[in-house]
C-alpha cells in the first residue's frame, strides 16, 4: 500500500511542479499579492479630505481650523459658496464640508458660535469617526475659549481628557493588519483552489477514470491530492510572512512561529478537503469555481476582519463559528501579532481542528461515492 | 448570400449562447450565485462598527465615575462585558481579546471633578485591528466630549454664567446622501461593483483558452471569421449575461434591502453596460494569454476576484488609502464604476457630474478590448 500511495504522492507532486504558470500564480499570491492587498483595506479615517466655507476669516475661524490636522483631516480646499461646495461634495472632492458663520469670532468670544459640518454619509462610518472626532474638537476648543473667558488656568475647569493608548500598534499603522490578513486570505484561496485544481483537471482530461478503476482507494487518491497543498502552502505562507510582512511592512512578529506553521498546516488540510468536495461535486472548472467563490466570499466576509464579530447580526455571528477563516484569522492575529500561546488560541484551534475533521469525513464520503 | 458586417460575430454568439445554455447548471450558478452572494451579505454584512466590548476598570467608585460609565453602557457603540479589578485583569481581557476597549478610571477622578478640576482617564484600545483600534477610540472621545459639556454648564449653572446661549462652540452635524448612516445605503451598492467585477471575467476567462484546450480552437483559425468577430461573438453572450446579474442586483437592491435611490437609471445602466464590457473583455484578454484554463482561472482570482475587495473602494474611501494604495484604485476601473453606482444611488445630479467616469470605463473598454485583440493571434503553436 505504502509504495501505491507513495507513487501517486511523487505524481501529484511533479504535476504541479511542471506546471510552470500556476507555481507562478502561488508565488505571487504570496508575494506581490499581499504587498499591494497590504495597501488596500481599512476604513479608518485617515487624511479624510475636507473643504472649507470660511465667512468669518478671523483669528477664531483660524484657530478652529488648525485643530483639524493630519493623520485624520486634510483640508483639500476653500469654497467661496454654496453652489460650490455642492459641487465638491457630489464630485465625491471632499467628503466634508466645513461652514463657518461670518459672526463666529464675536460669537466665539461672547458665546453661541455655531459652525456647521456637512458630511458624505455615503461612506457610513468614516462619517461616524469622523463626527465623532469633530464633536472632541469643538468641545476642546470650548474649553479652552471657556477658561480665557472666565480667567481660568488650563486644567482648573471639570473636565474629562481621556488618554488613549494603544496596544499592539500604537500608531494604528494599517499595513501591519492588512498584510497579514492578506497572507491568511490568500492561504485560504490558495489551498481551496490548488486542491480543486488537482481534482478538476483529471476529470477535465478524462484521467479520473484512470485513478478510478485503478487499484487506489479512495483515501489514497485523496491524500495524494491533498499532500502537495499541504506542504506547500504552509511553507509559502510562512515565507511571505517573514519575507513581506516582516521584511517589507516591518511588522512586529511577537508570536511562535512553529505554533502558526503547525495550526497553518491543519487549516490547509481543512481548506483542501473542502476544495476537494467542491472538485468532486462541479462537472467542469467553470461549475468549481463558481461554487468556490460561493462558499469562500460569505466565508472571508464573516472572518471578522472586516467587521467584529459582535457587531454581526445574530445569524451571522453563529453562522461565521462554522467559517474556518474566521478562527483562522482570530488565530493568526492573536498567534503572529500578540503574541499569544496556546493558552489563549486553544478555542480557535479546537475550532480548526473540529471543521477540519468534519470537511475531511465530508471530502472522504464524497470520494468514496465517486470511486462507486 | 450577401453578408452583413457582424454577421459572422452574430453566429459565433449564437454558438456561444447554445453552449451556455446546454450547460444548465453553470448558467444557473452564473445567476444564481452573485444573487444568493448579494442576499446573503446585503442582509447580514453591516459595517456599522456597534457594540464594540468595553471593560470599565473603576478605582473611583464615585457618583462622577458612575456617570461616565452610564454614558458607556447608554452608547449603541459600546457593550459593557465587565467591571475589572486593576490594571493586570484588564490587560489580560484585551490580550485574550474579551474586551476591545478598556476604560480605566483613576482613584482620584471623582475628587477632581467635585473640585472643579480636570480628571484624566486611561483607555486601553487593542489595536491588532486598526480601524477597530481607532472607531473605539473616536466613540471613547465622543462620549467623553458629551460629560464634558455636561459637567461643565453644570459648573456653569453654578457659577452663574449658565446660559445655554453662552456655550462658546457649537458643531451642527449634517449628513448628507445617506443622513440615517445606515451602512446598506453602502454596502449593497458596493456589493454590485464587486460581483459586476468577479463573476463577467470569471465566465468569460475559460472562453478562448477552453478551445484551445480541446483544440476547437482551430476550427476558429480556418474560419473566415476574423479576430474581432471572433471576440465581439464570444463577449456578446456573456455581456448580456453580466448585464442580467446587473438587473437582478439592481431590482433586489431596490425592492428588497430598499436602498436609497435618487439619480437615474439609465446612467446606471450604461455604466454597468461599459463596466460589463470592460469586465468581459478582461476575461477574455486573460483567456487568450494564458495557456491552460487552470491558469486562466488562476489568474482571473488573482487579477479581478482577490483585489475586489481591497481596491474598489467598498470599504475604503480612496482619500484614505495610501499612496500605493490610491495608485492602484485609480488603476482599475472598479473605481470609477464605484463612482457611477455611489453617485447614483446616493447623490443624484445631472449627467455631466458622471460624463468623466463614463468616458474613463469606455476608454478602458477601448483599451482592454484592444489588447485582447492584439494578443489572440490566429495562428498555430
């Protein structure tokens, strides 16, 4: 049995080294993918660009300006009226629209000055932050007009000031988070669709019937399928991390390595049995990568990276316990960029190991049934 | 029998269009997918960053601190899960991840505050997710702008200075195009240029490279029928195909999620009808360059699927991304159908606000179109 399995292994395994394009695709999946993906996501306000409608133009309209500084603000322009700044906000040129009174200086000093923010809500949650940050900056510059009003020293009137820190990133640089979420995603796709590939390509060819009247069992023809993937895109995802998003982005990487690479090699193993099943079910490559894409987008959306999960609907935070990706991406995250030890993870990987015994009994049935 | 111009893409579509349809099952899936991907998401997927988990770390216990931590547990952005005992406990919480924010009140707080001074607060963001890191930092300071304000007409009241009209500085908040915040207005649109950018190209990849495969592709090179005929008849089909799951996507965005539409249909329409092409004919240049439909597949997820996310600007405006980021979004043109679709469901106006984009997706259209042409070369080897 050994040498049967072994044959298949060492065919699989020249297969997919002749293939010269798709070895150039897993490489640049790891490499050039996850240095422009590293750039992409992240909806946090950063230079959020905004135009100004300044009546006033005092020292007071002035002052409140400066307060609207980079990373979050960046002011793009003045407008000289309303026409205009419509025409700024449609044009999608500014986001923001700030507009000063023309009575905001006398206001500013005997109280009751208003200045009015306009915002694109059309990207929701910028406009939160950014309304929120603006609220912090009204209320600040009050309290300061307040105590040069009443003569006061800075610091001797009740207020709260909240002194934020940040763990982990402290300068919330977001090249360290989308990098490694890009390695985690690519890892995801890489391994569905390398394990999918092997499968399609002899039924495309016609070698299935080969492999099935063959003396191979079923889970031989499985493994053989499954092994290449499962070394290979561990050891690239490990490659890129170092290679991209510790030798490039100069993300810390506080964690076990050997922790990462060993529940890595569970996942793949995961994704891979599940490529395999969609393999098994799709009659040609076009079927596959439909459903491919069907199960993987709900799937990478739910991870939890790009909203948490206790921000999810009810249904969908249940649903994503089921998504391998979103304990993979917890885990990783928490692994690679925390710092943390199986102590904390254990959840995650009992999560990886469940859903990975479960696509591996659905993958092995399914193949049992194609070998009938 | 005299022949029209077109006449031979005409019958290539037609022989593409049977093809499809004998295969019941991928056209079921090329309509059905992006609508089950649509529903799925458009219902569930919000990125209305709500209910964040907050740990409160209270030395005070002072009426002041109560009150601040109301002003938590009343905000929809935050979930209160625990009251912690020190600074070690709610280290750990963030470490583990049970708490995103952790707001740590000092012992003298409540002291400060009763004596008209100001009181510092430390809050602890877990900043593994930025974007996360940085919302809860803004709410902290939201909710921290608002007792202010409270604490101090309440000081003002005192020392008799308090009248409402006094209040120095003011911010009036007006939100335009979507003024409920609600992240559908946002998401569903968004959700149309990504499926409009995955599954035109995916379909379209295997067209070239699947004949070459099986070596039909030959009964192309003997045909009369030239190069661009060849294309025009093998993109029509899937153009069409493409522009349904526009229509579907479209009525189910507005009939059933109910998302705000102000602007007009038919400019809608023909961006996505410029988009489809686009998107088609992108497939297509892949299917001709590349050699195996493995690798066409391959370089379709790589080239149009991975990137759909990251660059179309659903998430992210392109203001806020990065140099290498921004160049690129504005590379792809996902972007500029992303300004057609926001501008038309959210902004309305007048055509001329959208002329520049449009012409831009028909210059793309021009330019792929072209290079697909280019680089399918009737001839051997």
């Amino acid at each position: 049995m050994g040498s049967r399995l072994a044959a298949m292994i060492r065919k699989e395994w020249s297969q997919l080294f002749r293939d010269v394009p798709i070895l150039l695709f897993v490489i640049w999946a790891f490499t050039g993918a996850v240095y422009t993906g590293g750039h992409g996501v992240g909806a946090e306000l950063r230079n959020y660009p905004m135009a100004v409608l300044d009546l006033s133009r005092s020292a007071e309209s002035r002052e409140l300006l400066s307060r609207f500084r980079a990373p979050y603000f960046k002011i793009v322009g003045h407008v000289s009226g309303d026409a205009e700044l419509v025409r700024w906000l449609d044009g999608g040129r500014a986001s923001l629209v700030l507009v000063i009174p023309a009575d905001f200086d006398r206001r500013a000093q005997q109280g009751g000055a208003r200045f009015q923010v306009i915002s694109d809500g059309s990207q929701s949650m910028s406009a939160t932050i950014a309304g929120a940050h603006i609220a912090g900056i009204a209320g600040r510059y009050s309290v300061e007009l307040l105590e040069a009003r009443m003569g006061v020293a800075h610091g001797r009137l009740p207020q709260v000031d909240a002194r934020v820190r940040v763990e982990y990133n402290p300068n919330l640089v977001e090249t360290w988070f989308s990098g490694l979420l890009e390695v985690f995603n690519q890892v995801t796709m890489i391994a569905m669709l390398l394990a999918a590939a092997a499968m399609v390509r002899e039924r495309e060819h016609g070698t299935i019937e080969h492999l099935l009247v063959s003396p191979l069992r079923s889970w031989e023809l499985f493994t053989a399928k499954v092994v290449p993937v499962v070394v290979l895109v561990p050891l690239a995802a490990l490659g890129s991390v170092f290679g991209i998003v510790h030798g490039v982005f100069a993300t810390p990487i506080r964690g076990s390595v050997a922790l990462f690479y060993a529940v890595t090699v569970i996942y793949v193993f995961a994704l891979a049995s599940l490529g395999l099943t969609i393999a098994v079910l799709a009659r040609n490559l076009g079927q596959a990568m439909l459903l491919l894409l069907l199960i993987l987008y709900p799937m990478m959306l739910l991870s939890g990276a790009f909203t948490p999960p206790e921000s999810m609907g009810p249904l969908m935070r249940y649903a994503s316990l089921v998504s391998p990706v979103r304990h993979y991406v917890d885990f990783g995250y928490q692994v690679l960029f925390k710092g943390n030890g199986l102590a904390y993870v254990w959840p995650d990987v009992a999560g990886i190991l469940a859903l990975g015994v479960l696509l591996f009994a659905i993958s092995i049935r399914r193949f049992a049934r194609l070998a009938r | 029998m005299p022949r029209m111009p077109g006449d031979r893409a005409l019958a290539i579509a037609r022989k593409e269009t049977r093809q499809l349809l004998r295969d019941p099952t991928y056209l079921g899936l090329a309509i059905v997918v992006p609508l089950l991907l649509i529903l799925l998401l458009g219902y569930q997927l919000s990125l209305d960053v709500k209910g964040l988990l907050v740990a409160v770390v209270d030395h005070d216990r002072s009426r002041w601190s109560r009150e601040y931590i109301d002003g938590v547990v009343h905000s929809e952005y935050f979930r209160l899960v625990g009251v912690l005992d020190g600074a070690e406990e709610a280290r750990e919480w963030v470490r583990s991840g049970r708490a995103r924010v952790v707001i740590d009140i000092p012992p003298d707080f409540g002291r400060r505050l009763s004596a008209g001074e100001s009181a510092t607060l430390g809050v602890t963001v877990d900043g593994s997710f930025p974007t996360r890191g940085q919302i809860g930092a803004a709410y902290v300071e939201a909710i921290s702008a608002q007792y202010n304000q409270r604490l101090l007409r309440e000081y003002l009241v005192r020392h008799g200075a308090g009248d409402d009209r006094l209040w120095p500085v003011q911010m009036e908040l007006a939100v335009w195009y979507n003024p409920t915040l609600e992240s559908k207005n946002f998401i569903v649109p968004g959700m149309l240029v990504v499926i409009l950018m995955i599954f035109p190209p995916l379909l379209s990849a295997l067209l070239i490279v699947r004949e070459r495969e099986s070596g039909t592709i030959l009964n192309l090179y003997c045909s009369p029928a030239s190069r661009w005929d060849i294309l025009a008849g093998k993109a029509l089909p899937y153009v069409a195909v493409s522009f349904l799951d526009f229509l579907l996507i479209f009525a189910v965005s507005i009939w059933l999620f109910r998302v705000r539409f102000v602007g007009a249909v038919w400019i809608l329409a023909v961006g996505a009808l410029l988009y489809s092409v686009c998107m088609v004919g992108l497939g297509l240049l892949i299917s001709t360059v590349t050699r195996s439909q493995l690798a066409a597949m391959l370089a379709t997820f790589l080239g149009a699927v991975a990137p759909a996310f990251t660059f179309s600007g659903i998430f992210t405006p392109a203001g806020s991304l990065d140099p290498v980021g921004r160049f690129v979004s504005r590379l792809i043109p996902a972007t500029y159908f992303m300004d057609v679709v926001r501008g038309s469901y959210l902004k309305g106006g007048d055509v001329a606000a959208y002329v520049p984009s449009l012409l831009i997706l028909l210059l793309y259209a021009v330019v792929i179109s072209t290079a697909a042409w280019l680089s399918l070369r009737k001839r051997l080897g």
